[in-house]
C-alpha cells in the first residue's frame, strides 16, 4: 500500500490509519542529500534532503512494517543523550504548518522532520507466532489486484517449474484472525513421507486496507533445501503474476524489482 501526505486531510488520514504508530519502533532511519550540477559555476550544489524511517507496529491484531519517506527535508535531529532510547515510539505527533508537514517520533522531540511532503508505503500481516530471525525464514507480499493466488495455481506452477508440492491444509481455529482465507503447508513431493517435515506455511489473507490480498510465505527452524527452493521460486512467481510490494525483514521491496534485489543480495553474501 503507498499513500501520499501532502495536506492537513492526508495527515489526518495516516495518523487514524496508523494509530500514530503507538508502542512501535524505528527500526531504520536514512538520510539521503541530493546534489546537482550548477552549469553557471559549474560546481555541484544542493537539490534536497529526504529523511526514511522505518517503523514496525501492530494495530487490529495485524502487523505492519511501514515506511515514511519523507521529501524536501528542511530540517533533520536526530539526537539521543547517553541512556536515551528514541526508537521506542509512544505515539508519534504531527502538524502541518504554513505549508510544511512536522513529525515529532518521540516524546523528547529527539527525532524530528520538517519536509514538504510524505509518502507512506506498507505492509502488514495477521499476527503470527512470534519467532527469531534465526528460527523462521519469512516472505510477505501484498497486492491490490481483486484476484487471488489459489492453491491450484500455485501446485500448477511449481509443478511446470520442476518442483512438485503437496498441499496438507491447515486447519481453521476458533481465534484465527477474520482476513485469513487460507493456510496450509506446501511440502515437496520428494519429501512426503518424512518425519517431522514442515514444509513452507503459506498463508492467504484480504482484504486489508481496501481492495486485494497479501500473502505470507514461512520455513521455520533449519532450511532444507529443497523447503528453501519451494520459497525462493513461489515468491518469484508470485511477484512476477501480481503487482504489489515484497516484505523481506524490515525492507520492502516493489514486486518489479524483487528479482533484482534478491539477486544483489546473494551476491552480496556471496562477496562477504
């Protein structure tokens, strides 16, 4: 989902939407500056600030990873006294004055934004159990498009890829989260008959925030290989079938440029 902010209606919409991000946490903050060439003096000189933050919350039992980006930065702090923590968000103030947009993150004003205009993406997801990043492999994407990935398709596609999967749904609980239309686990056909295999949890939900669906993909515990190429080749398709942003860790990524991201960050820990 992408929002942009640029007037007091806008604003109003991202702090009912959001909540004002209460009991989140900035997991990331960039600063990027902009410079462009003076054909006069023929020096380089400032074109603009832009000011990232990314924030993890939970609201309605979903939670969300959300990015504020935040363009024509005209003034920036970001200051945290011995022991201080501004990470930890209570509920974020905003206002806009005399035509520029000013975010308040904490309560001692320790990070704080004056720009002319934001834009929100995000993406959120049914609380699910709470696990390290050592002990769950994870894939969220979220769409707008009316139709639907179903089971069908996707045991057809992995089927023509190569890589045939059983389907072992799971079944409904009393506390299940509304949005939930599906679940289950897609276990590779080579492995079926294999104790204590969890295959990849998949997960289908919507509609969220207005009109098409998301989608989470999960190995828990130690990858096998052939669970983590019934991951890595699912997402590709379902990126490359339906337009929509990838949810990888704190970083989401458009749909269009996820084979491009997954293949920098291979190589990246190739090179490392």
């Amino acid at each position: 989902m992408k929002c942009h902010v640029v007037n007091i209606e806008d604003l109003r919409w991202l702090l009912g939407h959001t909540g004002g991000f209460r009991g989140g946490y900035v997991t990331d903050v960039q600063v990027s500056k902009r410079r462009l060439l003076d054909e006069a003096s023929g020096r380089e000189v400032p074109a603009g600030t832009t000011v990232t933050v990314v924030i993890r919350y939970r609201i309605h039992q979903m939670s969300r990873v959300a990015k504020l980006t935040m363009t024509g930065v005209t003034d920036f702090s970001m200051f945290e006294q011995e022991g201080a923590d501004c990470s930890t968000l209570g509920v974020i103030q905003a206002e806009l004055n005399e035509g520029k947009l000013r975010f308040w993150f904490d309560p001692q004003g320790e990070l704080y934004v004056v720009c002319e205009e934001a834009q929100l993406e995000e993406v959120a997801a049914p609380d699910l159990e709470p696990l390290s990043l050592e002990q769950v492999a994870q894939w969220t994407f979220q769409s707008g498009m009316p139709d639907w990935p179903t089971v069908a398709w996707m045991l057809a596609e992995l089927d023509v890829a190569g890589v045939p999967c059983v389907w072992r749904a799971t079944t409904s609980s009393p506390g299940r989260h509304p949005a939930i239309q599906w679940e289950g686990d897609l276990i590779p056909a080579s492995m079926q008959g294999t104790a204590n295999i969890a295959g990849v949890h998949c997960l289908l939900y919507g509609p969220l925030d207005g009109p098409g669906f998301g989608m989470v993909l999960r190995v828990r515990g130690i990858q096998d290989r052939r669970t983590g190429q019934v991951l890595s080749l699912l997402a590709d398709l379902i990126a490359r079938r339906f337009s929509g942003q990838c949810l990888v860790g704190n970083t989401i990524i458009p749909g269009e440029d996820w084979q491009n991201w997954k293949s920098f960050e291979q190589q990246r820990r190739t090179d490392g």
